[in-house]
C-alpha cells in the first residue's frame, strides 16, 4: 500500500476500518445469539418462563380448594409456588390477608375481590393473577393471588454478574471495534509516512553536520517518495557545489599564501633599507627623515597585515588540528596580563582580572590557539580604549567548559559591528577602523574558539563599553 499516494491511503485506511469493525460486529452479534440461545433455561429463563407456571398452579388451586383457606397449608402450597420470580397472597372473601409472600393489600373488599375475579391485573410492574376459592355449594371464600413479572430472568443470581457485562458488551461493540480497527490502521498509515520522514530527518541532521556521504533508501511512487528522490538530487548537487566551492576555497587559500609570501620579501626588503636610511640618517633635511619615517612605518604595518593573512590561511587549512597540553590557567591568565600591561601603561589603562571556579585544576587545552585568542581579543580592547579607562578580563572555570569575558570601558560597538564584527577583513565604521586595522582579528578569535568547541559573541555593557564572550571545551 505504501506506493499508493497519500490520499489513497487515506481512503483504503478508512474503508478498512468500517468494514473491519462491521465484520467484527457482525461476528460479536451471532457468538452472542449463539450464547444466548445455548444459556437459554440454562442461565437465562425466558420473559414468559413464569408466566407459563400460572396455569399448573391455578390447577392446583382448583383441586385443594378450601384448604388453601388454613394457614397450615401453607408449606403445601410453597412446594408449587416456586420461591422466587411468583408471590402469592391467600385472601378471604372480605379481601383480608390470611398468609403468603406478598404483604401489600391488594384487594381492599369484597366487591373488589367479585370484581376481579378470575382476571389479570397489572401492579407495580408486575401481573396478579386472581383464582377463587370455591366452595361445594358454589359460593366464594375467598382467593389467591399470584404475581409474577414477565421479563428475562436469571436462574441463578451470580449468573448476571458476568451475563450481563457480556451483553452490554456486545451492544457496545460496534464503538469498540470501531475504536481498535481506527488505532491498528492508523498505526500502519503513519507507519508508511514516518519512515521516509525520519529517513529525511536523518539526512537533513547529516547535511547540518557537513556529512554528505549517505543515501535515502526509499522507493515509492507517491509524493513521499518523489519528495525523497528529489531530496537525493539536491544532495547530490549539494556535494558538487560543495566540492567546487571546496576546491575554489583552497585555490584561494593557496593564492593568498603565495601572495602573502611573495609581498613578505619586498616589504622586509623596503623595511631593512628603510631603517638602515634612518640609522645613517644626519641632522640637516627634517623633510627627508618624515618620509623615511612614514615608508618605515607603512612598510611595518604591511609586514604585520602579511603575517595576519599567513596566519588566517594556516588556521584555515589546520582547522582539525589540536596541541593538546596541560595548562594552569591562572598562571596563563597572569603571564598574558603581564604582557598586555606594556601597552596599556602606555595609555594608563588599568586591567583587573577575575578567576571564579576551580582554578587549582589544571585543564588540557591548545594553548597556542587560546593564546591567540586573547591576543586579538585584548588587543581590540587596548586599540579602542580610551587612555585612563579599564578593561576587565573575568574567567570562570566549570568542570566540561571555561568561559572568559573581557569588558573596556572603549567606544563599544555600533549596531553593524555586531552583525558583521566577526566577517573576514570587517574593519567596522570610522570609529573603530583606525591604525591600518585589517579586520581579521575577531574572525580569527571565532574560527580559533569553534576550533576548540565552543563560540564567541560580542555585545555592548550598560555603561556604553564594549564586551567580548566565549567559551571553549575542556578536552579530557
């Protein structure tokens, strides 16, 4: 059925369980006819049962006669009535009580009693049935009340206990096996959509985790298998998009290097003459020494911008790559601090920092990559930082994860930087794009910390400063 299209399926699943649950009724109807009828006088006595006793009974009567009169003759009487399903009340001829069962008046006078006589009367549910007591002479003494009901009764009074259920049952059958035949087909029905669905599941998962190496294995003709051949195909040309932009990115990556390389001995070349002009540089044209000074200058920071895209590539092309060794990381926060405090005398911008966790434990960590980390981070702090603010560098250590947040009190971060501060060669507005900045520190901070298993997010404080977040994995 799972070839069918979807709304056939549907369909067959509905006609399928009207007629399972007519077929199961039907055949719930004669098991309990069947039942019935074998129960029959067994367990069950029919509506008339007691009914069709009346007769011997008044027979009885008519042959005992007067003596039905005496209360000792009652025991005689009960060896006809049976004990249950027939009362019976002995009356005179004014319709007073002399003895029996039923212990409501029934007839109130003799003219009632005349009245009645020889009839069926309907009381409280139930028939009484009135046989006179005739004397010799013909006359009137009185009368025997037989009352019965006519209804299927029980033979035996635990019988209905279980009798019943089973009736009640069978009438509401038709409910019930409508109720089963709707879970059992429904079941199927979804059965034959979930697969493909969890099928496509799988492969949406494996296509988010960069995995293009797996089939659907699912044929049909209807829509879910159409859905999936063409889910098949986009994979497919997914991996050869991927595959060319995979190859276009490391043609790109290798031009860069070899750009980088080749701009590398220029610029040191320019750089060395630079400096040795500057070296023999006499007092006289103050003209001359600037120029020498600025191409110097220039030349260093093109140095540097080189390095920085050697870099990038290297940490591109090395993304699987991992150092692992021990560190102590309030030893490492201090050592770095040591370092960032040349540069921030320079500008009397005071750093405080903040361990929190289990700082007496060592943890394992590439720690050339979280040297970098801070590096870019601090580094962006210090460049926009204004002289006399503070940058606060906090850590907290957790048993599976470290985080670091580093907060100056500098500019902050325009609305566009914190979309866009993290994209490769972003130098963010005017502002914050001073001092031949290249735009790749922070998108090296993020390539590093997801290389290490965590993230990085940038944000502004309250007081207007700007905020760096991250976190890396501790590896065990």
């Amino acid at each position: 059925m799972k070839n069918r299209p979807l709304i056939t399926q549907f369909r067959i699943s509905f006609a399928l369980i009207v007629l399972s649950s007519i077929a199961a009724t039907v055949i719930t109807y004669i098991l309990a006819a069947v039942l019935y009828i074998n129960a029959e006088y067994k367990v069950i006595y029919p509506a008339n049962y007691y009914e069709k006793q009346i007769p011997g009974i008044e027979e009885y009567i008519r042959r005992n006669n007067t003596k039905l009169l005496m209360p000792s003759f009652q025991s005689n009487l009960e060896k006809i009535v049976p004990d249950s399903g027939i009362g019976y009340q002995i009356v005179d001829a004014e319709g007073k009580i002399l003895y029996g069962t039923i212990k409501e008046k029934i007839i109130q006078n003799r003219d009632e009693l005349y009245e009645k006589i020889n009839t069926s009367v309907g009381r409280q549910g139930s028939y009484v049935r009135i046989v006179p007591i005739i004397e010799k002479e013909g006359r009137i003494s009185g009368a025997v009340l037989l009352s019965y009901q006519v209804k299927a009764t029980y033979t035996d009074s635990s019988a209905k206990w279980w009798l019943m259920p089973l009736i009640i049952l069978a009438l509401f059958s038709p409910f019930i096996y409508i109720v089963i035949f709707t879970f059992v087909f429904s079941k199927i029905f979804t059965d034959n959509i979930n697969k493909p669905l969890k099928l496509l599941m799988d492969a949406s998962r494996k296509i988010r985790e960069k995995d293009l190496d797996f089939e659907i294995n699912y044929s049909s003709e209807n829509e879910l298998g159409k859905l999936c051949n063409a889910f098949s195909e986009m994979k497919d040309e997914l991996k050869n998009s991927l595959s060319t932009q995979w190859k276009l990115e490391q043609e790109r990556i290798e031009m860069v290097e070899a750009l980088a390389h080749d701009l590398k001995t220029p610029l040191s070349i320019i750089q060395g003459y630079s400096e040795a002009l500057i070296d023999s540089y006499t007092e006289g044209d103050e003209r001359l020494h600037r120029y020498l000074a600025t191409i110097l200058e220039n030349a260093q920071k093109g140095t540097k911008l080189v390095q920085q895209m050697q870099y990038t590539s290297e940490v591109e092309r090395s993304a699987a790559q991992l150092n692992l060794t021990v560190v102590d990381i309030p030893s490492f926060i201090e050592r770095k601090v040591s370092h960032y405090q040349l540069l921030a005398s320079e500008k009397k911008i005071r750093i405080t920092t903040q361990i929190q966790g289990e700082a007496h434990k060592p943890i394992s960590i590439d720690e050339e990559k979280l040297e970098r980390i801070l590096d870019n981070v601090v580094s962006n702090s210090l460049q926009y930082t204004p002289g006399g603010g503070s940058i606060q560098i906090s850590v907290k250590m957790e048993p599976e994860r470290v985080f670091y947040e580093i907060i100056d009190s500098g500019i902050g971060f325009s609305k566009t930087d914190i979309e866009k501060v993290f994209r490769k060669f972003y130098r963010g507005d005017r502002a914050r794009s001073t001092d031949g900045h290249s735009g790749l520190g922070l998108y090296v901070a993020k390539q590093l910390v997801e290389q290490l298993g965590g993230s990085i997010e940038v944000y502004n404080t309250a007081t207007g400063g700007a905020g760096v977040k991250f976190w890396h994995k501790v590896f065990g």
